[in-house]
C-alpha cells in the first residue's frame, strides 16, 4: 500500500490522479524491478547449522577380581535317619517315651507283651538241662563199657552203640544251646530300643495295638539333628559352564550360606561336601549335598531354603550395570557400546549371575569398553554420538 501511495505521488499522475503514459516511462520501469528486487531478497535461502552428536552416558568396564557366588534351591534332610520297627510279633503294653524327646541309642522305646516269649525261653532252658543231664549219664556208660570190652565183659557191638549215645546227647546239648539263644534274643526283643541317638518324632501306635514283624509301618522315626544336610539341585548346563571357567580358589570356596524360609539367614556355615555323579534323566539337574552344624536344632528335616554357594575367584571378572543390558524377544542379552571412533556398536552377551545391581558378564564384553547406560533410547546402532562418562564405579560389586 506504501508502494502505491508513493506511486500516486510520484511524477507518474498529474493533477487529481490522472496517469500520463507519455511521462516517465523510464521511472515506472526503474520502480516495478525495484519491487521485484525487495520480493526476492525475502525468500533468499538460508544455510541450516549442522546438528550436533547425540550425548550418551557410559562406563568404561574394567577387569577385577569377583567371587562368583551361584543361588541354588533345595532342601534339609538329617544327618542320620532310622525307623523304628518291632522284630517280634505281639501287643504293645507301654510307650516308654515322650513324643518329641531326645533319645539315646539302646534307649527302651516299646514293650511288647513277653507273656509267651518267656514261656518259650524257660521251655528251651528245661530242655537244655535235660540234654545235659543225658550226656553225664550216657557218656558215662560209655566210658565204663570202654574198660568191660577189654574184659570180654561186654559185646564190642554194646560197646560201640554206647559211644554213639554220647556224641548224640553232646549234639542235642548244643542244639539245646541254640534254641535257648533264639529264645533269649526274642524275648530281649520283646522290648523295642532306638536304633540311634536322636530326636524321636510321632509314635504311630499305642498300647493294645498288635504289631507284627513283618509290618511295613514303621512305630517311630528317630533324626540326628545335630548335624544336618542339605540337599541342593543344579543344572547340569550350569556344572558344565562353571567347570569350563579357571576359578581360583581361597579359605572360602566351596563355602555355603542358607537363607530360611521366612528370609533369614542361617547363622551358621557349611560347606559342599559333595556333587552327584550322575544327572537325574527327568530334571536334568544335578544333586549337591551341603553339610551344616545345627547344634540349636533350627533347622529340621524337610525345610525349603535358599543357598549361596562360594564357587571360587574368577581373577579377570567383568560386572556391567544392569540399565546397559537388555534382553530380546528370545532371551538374549544385548549391549550397545560405544567403538574408538565414536559410533555406536551392538553386542551379544552371555551373562552369569547378578552382583547387586549388576550383571556378570562372561562373554561379549571387555576391559575398558564403553558401555552405554544413559540415552539408549534415542540412538541406533551405527549413529554418530558424544560419549559423557557418568558417575559409576564401573562395575565395582
């Protein structure tokens, strides 16, 4: 609107506006390039500043010494374990224990009824003596027929049969013997006795009950609690991946620390002391057995608990954070770490096990690379990026 107020006032219009053509047509050419001019200096291209590299937090990895600790499951189990069971058949008259107690091998537990046993102990102690009391006479008229033959006072036939009564009677003596021994060992078995020294658990019969011995049900369970195992259970994957790492080993390896059932730890240490030899074909685990002093008694056969076993010191471990490595659709760990020329590479990991908030990783990572663990969101693999060291100890456990 400038523009045209200038023109009307400029030479091009007379008096009250009237345009003469003829006049200055050289000033209306020299004004419209003018105007073109102004247009085009509007719409002059501008050069855009280059976009600076994405910042990214990382930690440089460093090498160092770790304990490798493995978290397996299992459960308790006692140390010695005995059923007590009746040899002889018969009535239980008494329980000479308290449910739960404490008892000592030899301990009298059950007296079965020795009515009939005992009968049977004094019949074969009467036939014994009786036996014995035919070898004194028959061996005796052996011996006195022995001198009479010389005399022709007896037949050589009488004498002979007499020497074959004495070797009967002696023989029928120790069988005698025999049969009062088994009677004796029944009726000493008339009353039950523990086995071993230990907790007694829960009778399962009580006086007036018939047992038999051949019955399958056991009267009571005694466990030694003094000691107690630990039975834990392992993959064979896992065995094998351990057994391929160089482990040193220290006053601590092989060590075993419990975590209870309501998340306490076990106040007392055990220690391995021994792994299966062979792998169980349904589980494909493998079994190890822990050994723990248990002089409380806190621990009790049957307990689920979790164990941390000291497996020995890898000398050269790597521990990466755990905000840098993510995991795939199938499971892989993958790491985005940044090369010498500051471009960011993709990394496949085998990871073991955690360390706080850490992972362990033995392959796909090493000493001073830079692991990404802050903007791996907003970059790609292959992207040029300004790596920033964050504040970390670089995978200190």
């Amino acid at each position: 609107m400038q523009a045209f107020l200038h023109l009307k006032s400029s030479p091009l219009f007379g008096e009250e506006g009237v345009v003469h053509p003829e006049k200055n047509m050289k000033y209306i050419t020299t004004t419209i390039a003018a105007l073109f001019l102004l247009s085009g200096c509007d719409n002059a291209p501008t050069a855009s500043p280059e976009r600076p590299a994405q910042e990214v937090g990382i930690v440089t990895l460093k090498s160092q010494p770790v304990s490798v600790v493995s978290d397996l499951t299992g459960r308790t189990t006692a140390s010695l374990s005995a059923e007590v069971r009746p040899q002889v058949s018969g009535i239980i008259q008494k329980r000479l224990f308290n449910e739960g107690d404490n008892v000592k091998a030899g301990q009298a537990l059950y007296q079965i009824d020795p009515s009939s046993f005992r009968a049977t102990y004094n019949e074969a102690a009467a036939a014994l003596k009786q036996a014995q009391a035919l070898v004194v006479a028959d061996c005796q008229k052996a011996q006195r027929y022995a001198l009479l033959v010389k005399d022709n006072g007896v037949s050589r036939q009488d004498a002979d049969d007499a020497q074959s009564t004495c070797a009967q009677d002696k023989a029928s003596v120790e069988s005698k013997k025999a049969a009062l021994e088994s009677a004796r060992i029944n009726l000493n078995w008339t009353t039950v006795t523990a086995p071993i020294t230990g907790r007694i658990g829960i009778s399962s019969v009580t006086p007036g009950a018939l047992v038999t011995a051949e019955q399958t049900t056991a009267l009571a369970t005694i466990r030694g609690l003094d000691t107690i195992y630990v039975d834990l259970t392992r993959t064979s994957v896992d065995l094998l991946r351990l057994r391929k790492q160089s482990l040193a080993t220290n006053s601590d390896t092989l060590g075993v620390t419990l975590t209870l059932e309501d998340g306490s730890t076990y106040s007392e240490k055990g220690r391995l002391a021994l792994t299966e030899v062979a792998v169980d074909e349904s589980t494909g685990s493998v079994t190890l057995r822990a050994v723990f002093p248990n002089p409380n008694h806190q621990l009790l056969p049957g307990m689920f608990v979790r164990a941390k076993v000291d497996e020995g010191i890898m000398s050269d471990a790597i521990l990466a954070p755990q905000q840098g490595i993510t995991r795939d659709a199938k499971g892989i760990a993958t790491a985005l770490v940044v090369s010498a020329d500051n471009k960011v590479e993709q990394r496949e990991l085998e990871t073991g096990e955690t360390y706080g908030d850490k992972w362990l990783v033995l392959n796909g990572l090493k000493a001073g690379d830079k692991l990404i663990v802050e903007g791996t969101a907003k970059v790609t693999v292959g992207q040029q990026v300004k790596p920033v060291e964050v504040k970390a100890n670089g995978g200190n456990a």
